[in-house]
C-alpha cells in the first residue's frame, strides 16, 4: 500500500527525532512491501522564520490531504527566544493548537507503559510495579471546563471568577466509540472516568458511555470517580488497560500516568479525528537544552509512528513489529542519555533508530 505522510519536523529536537522514525517507516515499507511519501510542511518557529506565522493555511491544507500527519515538537527557549516576544497567536505552540482545531482531533491517545528494561526509572516500588503495567489513557480534547464560557467579575467588591463546564452527548459519544475502538485491539477493558457523584456533567458522560458499551459487548466497561483513579494509577497501574475520561481529568490523570513510567523520551501521542486521519507526535517538547547534539532519545516519536500504523492504517502486524523491535531493542541494553542506567551501552540519537531498525529486520528472518 501507499501512504502520504504530512511530516512536520518542527523546532529543537524535532528534526533529529522525526528523521529516526522515518527511518524506521522506512525499514517497515521496506520489509512489508508498503511506500510512505512524505509532505514537508514547516509549523512553529522555522514557519514563524520563514512565513511570519507558526502555521500557514496552507500547510493546513497540507496537512489535511495527507492520510496522517507526523510531528516532532515545536518551540524554543521560552525565556530566550525571539518567538516569543509576540502575541500569543503569533508564538510557535499557537501552531499546534491551530493544527489540532484546523484538523478537527477531539481524542488524544496517550499511552502508558513500563517496558521490562528501563524501570529504575520508575519512581513507584517494586512490589508495585509487578510485571509492569500496559494502558492507554483516551482524553476529550476539544470540550469541558478548558473550552467553555469563562469571564472574572466583581460582586459587592469581592472579585470573582467563572468557568464553566459543557458536554454534549455527542461529543461524549464520538469520543467514547474511539476508546472502545483502542480496548477492542487490546485487552478488552475500558475505565471510564468521572466525577458523577458530584457533576451532572459526569452523569451524563456516564449515562453516554454506557449506551456505547452495548455496542461492544466483548469490551468490559467499569467506571471510576477521578480522584479514586489518581489513587490507583500508583497504587495498582497494572489494572488498567484503557481510561476513558473527559477533557481537565485526562490533562492531570495523563501527566501522571507518564510520570510513573520514569521517562519522559519514551511516551508517544495521538490526536485522533472522527475517522482515520490522525496527528502523531512524541508527548514530551522540543527540548532546545540539547538540539543539535545528537543525544535525543527518539522512542517517543518511533513509536508515534507505530500509532500511527495501527490507527490510522490499520496496519496492526506492522505496529506490533515495531513496538516489539523497540522493547528488544532495550532488552539488550541500548540507551539514550536520558533513559541510562548502569552497566547499559550508551547510544546516540541516530544509533537509537538504527538497533531499532536492525531489531525490525531481525524479527522477520
Ligand atoms: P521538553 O519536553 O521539551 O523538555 C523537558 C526536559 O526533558 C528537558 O530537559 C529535555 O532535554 C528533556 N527531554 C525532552 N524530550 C527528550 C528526549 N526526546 N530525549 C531526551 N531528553 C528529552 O519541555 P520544556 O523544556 O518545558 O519545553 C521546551 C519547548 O518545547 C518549549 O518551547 C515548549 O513550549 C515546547 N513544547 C512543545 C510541545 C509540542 O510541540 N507538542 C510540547 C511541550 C512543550
């Protein structure tokens, strides 16, 4: 099959990462017959260099006549960088949320792992991480309390704020089929988040969520209060396989599910539309403290683009060889500055993609 792929390199780190899991695209068309063309298209500070803005309408078009989209990272120094001495629209991160809206992706898929190799990087104990824990958390992304009406007042001179929180059901609905969707592939089970002893929000997104269960009856569905989950991610996270939850719960409940795996160069996303067409991207930034020295770690956004064969592809045998390839990959020792421990081979960013590689072609002989 053939494939175009909207390749959006970005700032920092971007164009040394995205260049890896081409690579590894690459080796994948290679060894399973398939061609991915890319379209380069320039977001963040190098459009802001070139166009005057970090997003053009027509890299947006771009992007949308591609069948899926990569992305490394975009930004700079914040405190130190010429980007950033304009509004807020003009600033590099304002492509990514014009792209992210432009695109219509209302479901963010982040997942969760702990591989066997890297887990002195685990801040839990042990006995907690057992044999390790394997979930992918599917966050509301374009509703909730961060998109409704919002002003601040003043009431008899005592200054006051509002922020307010709205769910359709089919924004609730459209979201909830795409977890399903993930815990079919998986191990069938979907923790649905909410706070519904307290949110009529939450009632609803409950009452949604379990009209989209009957569909799926091989999928078990059960339902978790937020502040019980935040508990559990680090008491038992090896009980989950995919939650579900809206927009500000799955903000917090995500960054702590990455912090518990101990890296943040391993952990991939996904933005998801209503159909197939998705943007790929690692979850962590541009990292401008080491662009340019060859040391980052380019796993997140290798196995971004595995997400990106199962999704948007449906090329799940591909997926699984790449994501197998990066965990023997670990096994055997290799590690970027990042992920180092003792008595582990250090490696580059370019050498990272390469044992990956050599790892993908091993796996077929
Ligand atoms: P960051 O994720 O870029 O970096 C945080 C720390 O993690 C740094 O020490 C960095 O060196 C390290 N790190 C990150 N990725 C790494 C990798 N692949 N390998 C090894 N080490 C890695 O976060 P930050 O420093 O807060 O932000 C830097 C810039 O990135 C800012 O301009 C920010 O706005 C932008 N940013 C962009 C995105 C995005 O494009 N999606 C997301 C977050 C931040």
């Amino acid at each position: 099959m053939e494939y175009r792929i909207a390749s959006i390199s970005g700032d920092g780190i971007g164009p040394e990462i995205v260049e890896e899991a081409k690579k590894v695209l690459n080796k994948v068309g290679e060894l399973y017959g398939h061609r991915f063309h890319y379209e380069e298209v320039l977001m963040g500070g190098i459009s802001i260099d070139t166009y005057g803005v970090p997003l053009t309408d027509e890299a947006l078009e771009t992007a949308r006549s591609c069948d899926a989209v990569l992305l490394g990272a975009v930004g700079g120094n914040v405190g130190n960088s010429r980007w950033y001495d304009v509004a807020p629209n003009l600033r590099p991160e304002a492509g990514l949320l014009a792209i992210r809206k432009g695109l219509n992706l209302f479901a963010n898929i982040r997942p969760a792992y702990l591989y066997e190799g890297p887990s002195d990087a685990c801040p839990l104990k042990k006995e907690i991480i057992g044999d390790g824990f394997d979930m992918v958390i599917v966050r509301e992304l374009t509703g909730g309390l961060y998109f409704g009406e919002r002003h601040t007042e003043e009431v008899n001179g005592i200054r006051q704020a509002v922020d307010t929180l709205v769910y359709s059901e089919t924004e609730i609905r459209r979201v909830a089929v795409k977890a399903f969707q993930i815990a079919q592939k998986r191990r069938k089970k979907v923790t649905s988040v909410d706070k519904a002893n307290v949110l009529d929000s939450s009632r609803l997104w409950r009452s949604v969520v379990e009209e989209v269960a009957k569909e799926y009856p091989e999928v078990t569905l059960e339902h978790m209060l937020v502040d019980n989950c935040a508990m559990q991610l680090v008491m038992n996270p090896g009980q989950f396989d995919v939650i579900l939850t809206e927009n500000m719960f799955g903000d917090i409940l995500s960054d702590e599910a990455s912090m518990i795996t101990g890296s943040i160069g391993m952990l991939s996303s996904a933005s998801l539309n209503e159909g197939k067409f998705g943007l790929y991207e690692p979850s962590h930034g541009s990292a401008p403290d080491i662009a340019g020295k060859g040391i980052a770690n380019p796993v997140a956004t290798i196995l971004s683009a595995a997400m990106m064969l199962r999704f948007s592809f449906d090329l799940d045998r591909e997926a699984d060889a790449v994501e197998a390839a990066v965990r023997q990959t670990l096994a055997d020792g290799f590690r970027t500055a990042d992920i180092m421990a003792d008595g582990m081979q250090p490696v580059g960013t370019e050498e990272m993609g390469d044992r990956i590689c050599e790892r993908l072609t091993d796996s077929l002989k």
